[in-house]
C-alpha cells in the first residue's frame, strides 16, 4: 500500500508524457528559447527562425495547448510569448515525481 502512495497516477504520467512530447522536436524547442527574449508575432519568429509562417503556427500548436506558449491578437498579428512560469511549474511537478518514486 506504501509504494502505491509513491508511485505517480496514469494521469500524471500521461500528463507529463504530452508536455515531454510537445518539446521533443528541436524547432519547439528553438521557438521557445527564441520567445525567452521577448515577445514576438509569428512573422518575425518565422523570419528569425528562417521558416514558413505555417510551420510556426504548425509548431505553435502543441506549445499553446499545453500553456507553453501565450499568445494575443492585435488586429491581423499575433503576438507570441513564453511562460515561464508555466514551464517551470511542469518542471518542478516532473522532479516531484521523480523524487516522490525514490523516497
């Protein structure tokens, strides 16, 4: 019954195996450390990232679902953010979990 307590829930697992899953490809991953200096539209991350428009927002997807990613209109643009605070939040929920199986 102990080590029932310590092991995480199907839910927990599968939640983290989406965010995992979202930041598996490179180009994500790219995207977020480009948004880490300051909010951009999806025209200047494509052009920084030298990419088409609709490969950002093919790539944007997963992140905003998941919070990763804020994003706001202002007319026809859309402006792109990181959170930071989400991203850490699912990082200390991980390490809660990988901590909580070895205690």
């Amino acid at each position: 019954m102990i080590k029932a307590q310590r092991q995480a829930s199907d839910g927990e697992l599968r939640e983290m195996a989406r965010y995992f899953y979202a930041l598996k490809d490179v180009l994500r991953l790219r995207i977020l450390v480009t948004l880490g200096s300051g909010e951009m539209t999806v025209s200047e991350l494509a052009r920084e990232l030298r990419i088409s428009q609709p490969l950002v927002s093919f790539h944007l997807r997963p992140l905003r679902a998941l919070r990763l990613v804020q994003v706001r209109r202002a007319g026809r643009e859309v402006f792109c953010s990181v959170d930071l605070a989400e991203i850490q939040r699912r990082q200390e929920e991980f390490m809660n979990l990988l901590t909580r199986a070895n205690t």
